[in-house]
C-alpha cells in the first residue's frame, strides 16, 4: 500500500497542514539545494497515525528519489531496540536490571578501573567501587567508552586491539572477551560516557536468551511487529533499496562513505552489534516508536508490558542528574542541558534548560548517521527522520525538525 492511503487528513491530529508543509521546503532549501544532504525523509505521527510524511532528495547518485521503500542505515538507533530485548528478558524473570554483568558475563569479573599506564606500559588498575550492573549498560554508565572518542588511554586500547571492527576477528564473545581485559574509565555510576554499552548488553539478551541476536530481534521483536524491513544486513533482494551513505571530510565537504550497491551492510558481520549494527525503513521505525507510545503493544503483539515501558522511559541517572552534570564524552547523540537518560532512551527532564520546544518526559536517540526518533507520550506525538550523513552533529536539523514539528501543534 502506498503510503499516501494512510497519511491521516491534512490538518487533522491537532496540526496546522500548512506549518507542516513548510517542513519539506525546509528540508529541500536548506540542505537538499546547497548539497549538504544526498536526501532526507521525516515522519511524523500522532495518536498512532502517520500525519506527514515526505522525502526529498535522490537514494544513490544520480539514481531514483528517496521513497517508503528506501532502507537507511539507523546506527545507534538500535540501542533502544536491544533496550527492549532486554527488558523483554526481565519480565519473564531471567535477569534483573540491578544484576551484575559478570553474573551473565564472566569475561567482566575481574575488571578495574584504569590508574595508569597504557600504550605500551601495562595498565595499572584499581578495583571498582561498585559492581557493573545491567542498569549501567543500559545508561551508559558503565565506565566503558567508544575507540573513536580519541581522549584516553583507555579507548586507544580498543583501536589497537580493533575490538568494534564489525568485520575483524572477534565476534560477540571475543569482543565481551576484549573488553574483559581493559580497564574502565570510571566505577560504573560514577559518570556518563557515550559507549559499547548496549553491544555488551546485546551479548547478555544472547547469553539469558540462548539465541544469536539476529535470531532473537527477527522472532520475537521483527515478525510481531511487522518490521518486514529491519534486519542487521540487508537480504540479496532488497539490496537495491538501500541508500548510498556519505561522511563530510574537512576540506573536501561531502564524499561516499558505503555505495548503497556495494554496501559492508549486505554481509552479516562477524561482530554483531546492537549498539548500532540495524538497517530499517521510516515506516518499519514508526511502528517500533508506536509500540512504544502504546505502552508496549501493536495491533494485538504485546512485546513489553506497559509499566516497564514506564519504567525504561524515566531518568535512572543517579541522583536525578542530568547529562550536562554527570558527561565525560565527547560525543553524545543527545543535547547534553536538560537531559536524563533511561534504560535504553535520552528523557527530557527539564524543556526550559534543553532551549527546544518538547515535553517532560518525552524520550528519543539518533544514529551516527544523522538519523534520529523521538516519542512524546504526553502529546501522543512521534517523528522518524531519516538520512545518511556522518557525524551526526554536522548541522543543527534535528533541533530544527523538532523545533518546526511542535511549532505546527495547534
């Protein structure tokens, strides 16, 4: 069906039509004409509807416009997937949010938190105030970090060990195996650092589980959901609707980072990653973010409970802090002010200290490639927007986009 059938009537669901529209002007103007985006898709959905949807630009060089069909690499936009899995896990009884990690993980038993050396001097390491627990990873508290934050010692040790290589030697063993040997950034709680958490926490959904991850995201989260477009490489047949990707390159602007025909996505890789492994579709996401807006449910598939949609969706920072307050990354996919984080989700906690129209209590992420999503249970409000650009922090759109999107609410 084509999606124009089921966008609800223009101006219904409590939108100005025309505000909306001036979204895909926006999107062509600014960033399609100029050249800084190949293409762009957003959707925006209310009580369960989709109420816009549009695409501009073209899916691979000189090649057929951005449509419904086209699959998008969502990167770290898998973490609240996983988040789910795992929490799927925690309801019926098989592992606690509050668990240490070396129960399921005993690679992590005997890990420290770095007090010196590195590079070719062994590490010197101090025992962690705290144990690793799952809530950690799921908050990106864990102490551990991402090779390519380049500001210690701790994850030039993962570039020289190649550890996230997605298509190196390790799989999602030897990688938990790896990191097991590296000392932490900080006793887990202590901080938060954008990190391989959520690929660690894809090791426990398959060590609880006693499925491969891609198995588990297919059966139990995928088919339910009628997610017929999601998966961590793309099938032969759908392989030509995959997207080309670009990174920007100081001096040289824009240039091809993965060609859509020839794309690393088409293989599935050694290493599994749930922190960022997924391809999927503007139209897949949406039912994934209606899930999640309808307290865990879609058209009869229950996949979490409702109160643990709640409880995933509050700030689990200790003491209530926020990012702003509680951050030693160099990165994050969220703004830092006025933010919490939860059991897989970025949770607004404070509008006026964010600057950017929104709710308390909406929740969201993005992926490295510029794609983002984000849920407002309060205004029953949810958008997917969709490109291929990294790092994520280019440009301002996705502030842009929300900002346009609340500014359309009558």
């Amino acid at each position: 069906m084509n999606i124009a059938t089921k966008i609800a009537k223009p101006g219904s669901h409590g939108f100005d039509a025309g505000r909306l529209a001036r979204i895909d002007d926006f999107l062509r103007e600014t960033y399609i004409d100029s050249g800084k985006l190949a293409n762009a898709q957003i959707l925006v959905g209310r009580d369960g509807e989709v109420v816009h949807f549009s695409s501009v630009g073209a899916a691979r060089e000189g090649g057929k416009p951005v449509d419904e069909t086209s699959l998008f690499r969502i990167a770290s936009m898998t973490k609240p997937v996983t988040s789910i899995a795992f929490m799927m896990l925690v309801e019926e009884g098989k592992v606690a949010v509050d668990t240490p990690v070396h129960h399921v993980l005993p690679e992590f038993r005997n890990i420290g938190v770095y007090n010196g050396g590195g590079g070719s001097v062994p590490f010197v390491t101090k025992p962690t105030a705290e144990p690793m627990r799952m809530v950690d990873l799921l908050r990106h508290t864990s102490g551990l970090t991402y090779s390519f934050q380049n500001r210690s010692n701790v994850d030039a040790a993962y570039r020289e060990g190649k550890i996230e290589n997605w298509h190196g030697n390790l799989d999602l063993d030897g990688f938990v195996a790896a990191l097991g040997q590296i000392p932490l950034e900080f006793s887990p709680g202590e901080a938060w650092n954008y990190s391989v958490s959520t690929d660690v926490l894809g090791a426990v959904v398959e060590r609880v589980s006693g499925m491969k991850l891609p198995e588990f995201f297919r059966t139990r989260i995928f088919a339910p959901l009628k997610m017929d477009d999601s998966f961590f490489a793309v099938p032969a047949d759908k392989i030509d609707r995959l997207t080309d990707c670009y990174t920007l390159v100081p001096g040289k602007g824009r240039v091809m980072y993965d060609r859509g025909a020839e794309s690393a996505w088409s293989v599935m890789p050694k290493l599994v990653s749930g922190g960022g492994g997924l391809v999927s579709t503007s139209l897949d996401y949406h039912r994934f973010c209606r899930m999640c807006l309808n307290g865990g449910e879609l058209d009869g598939a229950r996949i979490v409970g409702r109160k643990t949609i709640e409880l995933m969706t509050q700030n689990h920072l200790p003491g209530g802090s926020d990012l702003a307050a509680m951050s030693k990354s160099l990165f994050s996919e969220a703004a830092n002010a006025g933010t919490g984080f939860g059991l897989g989700f970025a949770v607004n906690i404070d509008v006026a200290r964010s600057m950017i129209p929104g709710s308390v209590g909406e929740y969201y992420w993005g992926g490295m490639f510029s794609t983002a999503f984000f849920i407002d249970p309060v205004e029953r409000l949810t958008m997917v927007f969709m490109t291929q650009m990294s790092p994520s922090n280019t440009y301002p759109i996705r502030r842009e986009l929300k900002t346009m999107i609340y500014s359309a609410l009558t």
